[in-house]
C-alpha cells in the first residue's frame, strides 16, 4: 500500500504483462487494477477491488499493511475487473458490508451471487461518514456502464474515478509522471469505452466539476495529482468541436486500393488536411480508436470481396459505428472487379454516426487517370466541407 494523504491509501495490482482486454482491446502498456483503502475514525472502508486474477496480490498488501478490519467495500462499478475480488474481501473481513447504488448491486447479484444481506445500497449524493472522514456518492452513468458511479472525499478533495479518467498504463510511478504517455493512454482508454457515451459524459464532467479536486484517483492507470489537464483533455474529447484532420483507413489485396490511399493521402496533404493513414492489415485498433476521436472526416477503403467489402474493412466501419466518433463526413474509397455493394455494405454499417456520406470514388480494376482526377474531387469535396464547419 502507498499512502495518498493520512490515512488514505492505494493498493495497485499491476498486469505488466495484459496484452488484450476483453478479448477485443489492445493494451500495448499493460494496466493496473487501483483499489483504495480509507481509514477514518471509526469505519474503514475498501474503494473498489481487483481483477480476479490479482486477489491473492490484494488480499497479500491488505496482510501485509495489518488491515484487519474493514466495515464498507465500495463498488463503483459491476465490471470484473473492479468487483472480481469482492467475494474474497467479503470472505476475509465477514462483517464487512459492499456500499453501491440499486443498478449496481442488481449485476453484482448476477455475477458475482453476493447474499443480498452484505449489501447497504445508496442514492446518488448521498454520504457515507467513517468517523473524521466522509464519502459522498455520485452516480455517474455511461462512463462507461449504466450502474457506474464515483466517490468524493471531501476532507482531502479526492475524487475516486473509477474507469472516469483511467488508462490502461502499467506503471511503477503510483502518479503520473511522464504527462504525454499518461495523455495518450487516456486517450485511446477514452477512445476505446467512452467515446460511445460522449453526450451523457459531458453532463458527468458537469457534475464532477462542481466539486473541489486536488486528485483524481482512477482504477486503472497512474493517479492525477495535477488533475487539470485530464480535466480539460476530456472536456475537449467530449465536445462537438472536431479537427481539419481525415482518418483513411483502407485494405488492399492486390495494389489497386493502396494505389488509391496513397494517392488520395497526397491529394489531402496538398490541399492543408491532416490525413491519419491506417493499413487495417496491420493496425492496432486503439490507435485506429485515437485517430477518430477528433477527426472531421473517416474515408474507408476497400477492395471488393465476393461482391462485398473486406472483412477488414467492414470491421473497421462496424468499429467506427460502434465507438459512433462526432465525425462529421465519411466517404469510401477502393476497387471493384466485376460488381458488388462494397459501397452500400460499408455505409450501411456507419448509420449510428449520421455522417454526410461524400460520393465515393470506386475504380475497375487498377485505378486510371480519371479515377485519380475523381480522388481529387473528393479531396476538394472535404476541404470544402472542413471549411463550412470553420476547421479549415
């Protein structure tokens, strides 16, 4: 355990070696899984736990550190990966009582089959005192499940976060101390969990701003001890405003499509546009994730496949409809060989964003000089279309 402020202590289990989270995202930092110890005058409470595979680290620093009691454990949040532990917590200190709101304590039920009794549910803003020192709650939904909540700790002006503010970042430094790797980890975290809850985050950050913070302790990643710039980060990400940047994502099976990106990205370039170029045969999809979190415009390109998209290609846009980015425009570029939807495939699959769909440019075969002359229509097509949005 490393001490935060007087009594007050984090109990990180770092997973240098993760590599993948939830079988999907890419963790090319690793993680930690942050639980949190206060200890008032009277009560002594546990702030979330530890993915399952980490109890026995959890359960070892509680030992170590002579903890031998706890009254509350407090569940942010029903994910595995914060609530695994709860059950050996539970079965370690068998007066202790799990504190969460009713949306919560319904999927700990479910799965982790806690008894009902070991429960205390609360409202949001309601207090919860230790003796010296209070916990506040608030809920704080979408961020990144329905049942989400934080913790406010008024003496000492911590706000426990949560997945609120986290990355994926495995660490030996308890605080951020390297602010342009903990900037992009948070930002690819943001990318890859929240981002589909922009809307409903903005009122979140609302509501967490009214409170006085002098320290951000997330449960995944370093602590921000100067909150202000991940503060303002999300701010940023949350809003509407978007960047004069393209993100191209394309595939390429037999050098026609790539002709076509290269081109085009040349075409973006001369014209004053950010261009962000992924070959999806090769892309770390949370790279992908960061690059849409600002971009105006997202151009797919794909080579027709059995009358059809890529499946690469069509896993991009399933991606991009699913992380719905505030993107703006969306067009498609690539080839075709003797006919297919490629183009109504791969629109259909981007409905959630409600883009402006940009007339695609599609070739027969290897591109010729016209569909290079139609690249650079579409490339004037965007930049006329960054500048009516006042982002170029």
């Amino acid at each position: 355990m490393q001490e935060l402020k007087p009594n007050v202590y984090s109990i990180r289990a770092i997973d240098w070696d993760r590599r993948v989270f939830d079988e999907l995202i890419p963790l090319p930092e690793g993680t930690t899984y942050n639980a949190y110890l206060v200890e008032g005058s009277e009560k002594t409470a546990l702030l979330d736990t530890v993915d399952p595979t980490k109890t026995d680290a959890l359960l070892g620093s509680l030992t170590a550190s002579g903890i031998e009691k706890i009254d509350y454990v407090v569940s942010h949040h029903g994910e595995q990966d914060h609530s695994g532990s709860i059950p050996a917590i539970l079965a370690r200190y068998p007066k202790a009582k799990v504190v969460t709101n009713a949306k919560c304590k319904a999927m700990l039920l479910d799965l982790l089959h806690i008894d009902e009794e070991r429960f205390i549910t609360i409202q949001d803003g309601q207090t919860l005192s230790l003796g010296d020192k209070t916990l506040q709650f608030f809920d704080t939904p979408w961020v990144h499940w329905p049942e989400t909540m934080v913790t406010y700790l008024a003496p000492d002006k911590i706000l426990f976060s949560c997945d609120f503010f986290g990355s994926h970042l495995a660490s030996s430094s308890l605080y951020v101390d390297d602010e342009p790797l903990a900037f992009e980890s948070a930002k690819r975290y943001y990318a890859e969990i929240m981002m589909p809850f922009r809307s409903i985050i903005k009122k979140n950050l609302e509501k967490v701003g009214r409170l006085s913070i002098e320290m951000i302790a997330p449960s995944h990643g370093p602590i921000h001890d100067k909150p202000g710039y991940i503060l303002d980060a999300y701010k940023g990400w949350v809003s509407d405003a978007v960047k004069n940047e393209v993100v191209l994502a394309y595939v390429s099976m037999h050098e026609s499509t790539r002709l076509m990106a290269d081109y085009f990205t040349k075409a973006l370039i001369r014209r004053g546009i950010v261009v962000r170029q992924f070959n999806l045969a090769v892309t770390d999809l949370g790279r992908l994730a960061i690059a849409m979190v600002d971009a105006a415009t997202i151009v797919l390109g794909s080579p027709t496949v059995l009358t059809g998209a890529h499946p690469k290609a069509a896993y991009a846009a399933f991606v991009a409809n699913a992380l719905r980015p505030k993107t703006r425009f969306a067009s498609v570029i690539g080839s075709f060989g003797w006919g297919g939807k490629m183009v109504e495939q791969l629109t259909g699959l981007l409905t959630a964003m409600k883009v402006d769909v940009l007339t695609p440019v599609i070739a027969k075969g290897r591109p010729k000089d016209e569909d290079y002359l139609a690249l650079d229509m579409l490339a004037e097509r965007i930049l006329a279309k960054h500048r009516e949005i006042g982002i170029a």
